[in-house]
C-alpha cells in the first residue's frame, strides 16, 4: 500500500497575493531614493554648497556614508563594500520570502519600504563612494543643541517600514474562531 503525501503548503517561498503590491510599493521607493539623490547632485549641485537651511530643524548637507545604519562598519576597500552589498542582498532576498507569506496590506507597505530603501542604498554603493546622505536633522534653542545623523529618503523609507511592522505586530486583532472537532469528538 503506497504511503500519502505529505500535506503541501499552499504558501509559496517566492510569490503570494500581496507581492506584486509590496514589490510595486519597494520599486517606487527605490525610483523615488535615486531620483531625488541624482536631482540633488546634478540639478540642485548639493555637492557645492556647504549646508542649506530647508526649515529651522532641517538642512541639506552631503555627505557619503561608507558604512551602514549611523556610520557603523565603514568600509573603504572592495572587499568590505562587496561583503556590505552581499548582506544586502540575503537581507532582500528574506524579506521577499517574508512579503510572500504577507497576510496583511499593512505588513506587504512595511516590507516593500523596507526593500525599496535597501535597493536604494545598495544602488548607491555600485556608482558612488558610499550612500549618499543630505537631510540633517537639528534642534538648537538656548543652550541645548542636538543633531541627527544625516540621512536619506530610502533611509526614511526603512524606518518607516520597521514602524509599519512594529504597529502591524502589536496591534489588537479579532480572535479566530477555533476549528469545530466534530461530533465524535476527535
């Protein structure tokens, strides 16, 4: 007597119902990162001018970041920036398997702004010396002064993502109706 086969999922690895929408969302932001990086460099000419205020909290500075998130791990050889844009590609390649699985449109935006930053920053390091970074947050009143580190649009995108996710995961969902064991009691 031949065994069964074992149930299959019916969740794929690579594809599923929320994809296309997640992957249309991470290509947007990926576009949107470049144009507005190569807008400021060849239009705008950032690279000439020291700091422009946009607000009193906000200014455009270039800078290049050779590293990761806040400057960490600066890598300056092409065995440092390869092993960088390698992790970059596993860290892709898992969230797409994630926004595969996606049950939610909340959790599929999160992870398409997630991917498209990562894109958009890796981009970056294939024709530049690093990512290219310009918006500096500040806050100076009295004596009190702070400054963040200087960032990106496909860097806001990845925070924005991670607080999508964050809201999705905590977020109160209706309990689900627990599955009828039948009459017999099995």
């Amino acid at each position: 007597m031949a065994e069964a086969a074992p149930p299959t999922s019916d969740r794929s690895y690579a594809w599923g119902s929320l994809t296309g929408f997640g992957l249309a969302l991470a290509a947007l932001t990926g576009l949107v990162d470049q144009a507005s990086k190569f807008w400021l460099l060849d239009v705008f000419d950032l690279g000439s001018r020291i700091q422009v205020p946009l607000t009193r909290f906000v200014d455009l500075v270039l800078t290049w970041n050779a590293g990761i998130s806040y400057g960490l791990l600066q890598q300056q050889g092409t065995v440092g920036v390869w092993a960088l844009l390698a992790f970059k590609v596993v860290a892709v390649a898992l969230l797409w398997i994630w926004l595969a699985r996606a049950a939610s449109r909340l959790t599929a935006a999160a992870l398409g702004l997630i991917i498209g930053g990562a894109v958009g920053n890796a981009v970056d390091r294939l024709h530049w010396p690093g990512v290219m970074d310009f918006v500096l947050f500040h806050v100076e009143t009295g004596g009190f002064s702070f400054r963040w580190y200087v960032f990106n649009l496909a860097d806001a995108a990845i925070v924005a993502g991670v607080v999508g996710l964050l809201y999705d995961s905590f977020k109160v969902r209706a309990p689900q109706k627990r599955p009828d064991r039948g009459s017999n009691g099995s």
